[in-house]
C-alpha cells in the first residue's frame, strides 16, 4: 500500500511522534540516524537481501556515506580494484571504483542504526494500513505502530499509478567462487543488445551482470537462464580478461528489474518515500547508493518540519518532490549520455530507446546572464524547511541560495539594478569575491 497524499494525521504534542521506516538500504538508514539526531523515536523494520550481491560505488558514495553517519557501513566499503571500461570499440583504464559486499554492507547498516538508538525489527511488511495512526502488519503477526511513515523498501515498495518509466530493462546477475586469488578488479563491457558489469574479489568471489531490454530479450525460461548466461560470458573479451575458465561455466542466477522509475508523488503531510522507493534509475545512469542517500539526507530536516512546523507542509513538501524529480532527471540524462557514447550499435534495438529517454535536453544548459533571476523558493535552514531568496539559472532550476554562505540573490539584484561589481559585493567579505565573481562569469555576467 502506499499512503494517499490526500491522508493526514494530526499527531498529539502531548506525546513524541512516532516514526515507522519500512526499509534498512542506505536510504532508510540514513533517514532513520538523522531522525534520531533530532531526538525523534524511530521504528525500522527490515528484511534480510535474499542473495549475495557486490556493487560498484565511488568517493562520493563514501563522501555520503560519511555524512550520513554511517560509520561502521562505510568501514566495509573501502575495497578498491582497478576498473576496466570496454565501450564503444575502445578500452580504457579508468580509476578504481570501491566494490562493495552487500551482504557484510547491510550487516553494517544495521549495526550502524543500532548504535543510533533506532529499534530494528527483522521482518516483511505483509500489510500497510491507516486508521488514525499508520500500522503495519508483519509476517509473523507482529504490529508496528507509527505517527509518519517513512517508505524506503526499494523496488519493492509499491508504487501509484502515477509513475515514469524509463525504457523496460532487466539484469541478470551471476555468481560464483572461484579458486583464484588475485587484487580486486572490475570491468564493463557494451554487446550489441545490452551491456555487462563485472567484478572479481580478492577472496574469489566473482560477479557477472547482463542488462538488457525487458521486451526485446529473447531469454529462456528460468531453469535455463544459467546456460544461457554462461553463453554469452564465452563470447566475451571482458571476462576472458577478468576471470579464469571458471566464468564459463553456468552459475547462481538472480533475475531483477532495473527499469529506471520516478515514483510520482513522493511526499505527504504525513509520509515520505526515499532512495529506489522514490526514484530508481538505470544502473548505467549513476551508482544506486549515492542516489539513495541523495534524497534520504535532506529527509530528516523536511520530515522534522512536516511534524513540527505544519503550517510550512506545503513549503516541505514541495522542496522534497522537487528535489527528487531533478535528481532522477539528472541521473536519468547521465545514462542516456552514456548510452550515446557507443556509437556502434546506436541503430539496435536496445540502444535506441536508451540514446533518446528522458528527453534531449543537455545535462549543463549554456550560461545565459539575460535568464538568470531571483524568486523565493523552499531551502533547508536549521534544522528546517524555510523560504529564502534564490538565484534560478538556465542550469540551476532549483535556484542557488548562498556558496560557502555567501548568499546570491543581494549581489545578483543589485547587478540588475545597475549597480557596478564592486558595489554589488562591497557588504561581502573581501576574501569571498573572487569567488562570487567566478560563479557570475559562469553565469554569463560581463
């Protein structure tokens, strides 16, 4: 069930509100922890990941990571291989990327959230309803009480009608130990209907995963999947330099979705959705974790003012889901760039769709001074969803407010005004200048 963003709950100051998180991804981690840096009582529950998996991540997810106050999460997240990159006919070495053992990862959220003070419930949500307060039904009969629902189980959530859908792409992911030891490594590899990612862990664990396009794959039946994918590694320059003969042979196969979708509606006055529950994009497009944890961060400040300071439920809200439709936007961009890179299949059936989805709009728009202007827009302020003065850029749709506390919007008035630079920043401290001026030239100001 996914909660109408017509329902509301007046939750009674006379006692804490509450919270119930459905999920213990980085999302919902990351939500829960800031909840509880705000003093909030937070209730999560969780399923275990029903198969062992490893993912590629960047600094920037351990940056997040960081960040988030997940500590003990990025301690298990600092394995780093070299990447190889096979796209377009050329081969390249491109830096190392972190590869990270989802199951030791999730072992470590939850110690993480533990350590937090969140009170961790191991179990699946067979129920989700509302009769003044939000309960949800367990599988073993358990009921789990809540003032403001947190939606942060993944794919799995379920999702309204009104939702985007990318291009239907599917991945298989294969599995298997090898008696080989070596460093860490990992590669991706574009084919004429899809692509692979793949990695080899120093213990001999090894990784292979197909994408592939959900309508137009001919793919067998379940029983004959590992053949199948077996098949096409023996057809693959990529792991007959990563792996050794064992990659040949059929293996552990896990068949899931990875359709890039925005879930639509992402917030009410009562219930938010964060990480793949709000917006999940092709795996191509950008690492699943960072934008996980790129819109569960800001979730703790616009649920704290959604409960605390009602009157602003519209101002949150509105920051929220629209914060999360740029971020899919951009991610979803990201991918499609990638995906015209390689130009050797760009008339296949499985690129065409890709090269074109969302739409054609450059990643950076042209800086265009005559466009750039101020409006009031939500903002994040202690602790809080506020409404300040931004700068709106052909770039920036969202609006800029301040760089390193510097706020825009004064500067970018007074230039409009008439007045000279100098005047413009004469308030500004001297050693910030040079910086405002270099965002002004970016900006197109001469």
């Amino acid at each position: 069930m996914r909660p109408s963003s017509g329902l509301s709950v007046e939750v009674s100051m006379s006692r804490d509100p509450q919270i119930l998180v459905l999920g213990a991804g980085p999302a919902g981690a990351a939500t829960a922890i800031g909840l509880r840096r705000m003093g909030y009582a937070v209730t999560l529950v969780s399923d275990w990941r029903r198969f062992d998996a490893v993912e590629g991540v960047s600094q920037r997810v351990l940056d997040g990571l960081r960040h988030a106050g997940l500590g003990l999460a990025l301690g298990v997240a600092t394995v780093a291989a070299a990447r190889q990159v096979q796209w377009n006919g050329e081969r390249m070495q491109m830096n190392q990327e972190f590869l990270l053992d989802r199951a030791r990862f999730d072992r470590a959220l939850r110690e993480d959230l533990l350590c937090a003070g969140v009170n961790v419930i191991h179990g699946r949500v067979r129920e989700l309803t509302q009769d003044g307060r939000y309960q949800a039904q367990l599988d073993d009969g358990q009921v789990l009480h809540g003032d403001f629902l947190v939606e942060a189980r993944g794919r799995q959530a379920p999702l309204p009608a009104s939702r985007l859908r990318g291009p239907e792409t599917v991945s298989l992911l294969n599995l298997w130990q090898s008696t080989a030891r070596g460093a860490p490594a990992s590669a991706v590899e574009s084919l004429d209907d899809g692509w692979a990612w793949m990695a080899r862990l120093a213990d001999g664990r090894c990784y292979w995963q197909i994408t592939l396009d959900a309508s137009a794959a001919s793919l067998p039946g379940k029983a004959a999947l590992g053949e199948y994918c077996a098949a096409r590694r023996r057809q693959s320059a990529g792991v007959a330099q990563l792996f050794d003969a064992q990659a040949l042979e059929p293996a552990q196969v896990h068949a899931r979705s990875s359709t890039a979708i925005l879930a639509g509606a992402c917030a009410g006055a009562d219930w938010l959705r964060v990480g793949d529950a709000a917006m999940a994009v092709d795996p191509l497009s950008g690492n699943g974790i960072f934008q996980s944890l790129s819109s569960a961060l800001q979730a703790p400040v616009v649920i704290n003012t959604l409960l605390r300071r009602p009157e602003r439920s519209a101002l949150a809200q509105r920051f929220h889901q629209q914060r999360v439709e740029q971020l899919f936007l951009r991610f979803a961009r990201t991918g499609r760039d990638f995906y015209r890179l390689e130009q050797r299949h760009a008339d296949a059936g499985f690129w065409v769709p890709r090269q074109r989805w969302p739409d054609d709009q450059a990643m950076h728009q042209a800086a265009n001074w005559q466009a750039v202007r101020v409006e009031r827009r939500p903002v994040l302020r202690e602790g809080w969803v506020d409404e300040a003065e931004v700068v709106v850029t052909a770039d920036q749709p969202l609006g800029v407010w301040h760089l390193q506390g510097v706020e825009l919007a004064p500067v970018v008035r007074a230039l409009q005004a008439g007045s000279g630079l100098v005047e413009a920043l004469a308030d500004k401290p001297e050693q910030a200048h040079a910086m405002v001026r270099r965002w002004l030239l970016e900006q197109g100001y001469r």
